[in-house]
C-alpha cells in the first residue's frame, strides 16, 4: 500500500510541476489570467495540464 500512495503523490507533484510551468507560460507568451488560448505554445502547456488532471480523477480512486 506504501508503493501506491507513493505513486499518488508522484502523480500530485507532477501536476503541481505542470501548472506552475503553466504559470510561467502566461507570463512569457503575454496570456492573462482567465483567457485559456491566445499563443499556440501557451495552449500546448495549458492541454498538457487539463490532460493530467482530467487523468488523476480517474487514477487517484482506482488507485485507492
């Protein structure tokens, strides 16, 4: 059970990591805060963490 709660929390700090990487992308490609498009690469970073978290509400429980 150790092994699972460990990988959890992995999966939690991945996407911590994401959405702060999300964070710097607004800044650097000038995307405001509520707006979810405007630069192509912004948009890459912003799918790429809607992605995990739309993943983690189904592997957290499974995984529990």
């Amino acid at each position: 059970m150790e092994l699972v709660a460990l990988v959890i929390l992995v999966a939690l700090i991945q996407y911590i990591y994401f959405s702060i990487m999300v964070g710097k992308a607004r800044g650097t490609y000038g995307v405001d805060a509520p707006a979810t498009s405007g630069h192509e690469l912004f948009e890459r970073y912003y799918r790429v963490q809607m992605n995990t978290m739309e993943m983690l509400v189904s592997l957290i429980p499974a995984m529990a």
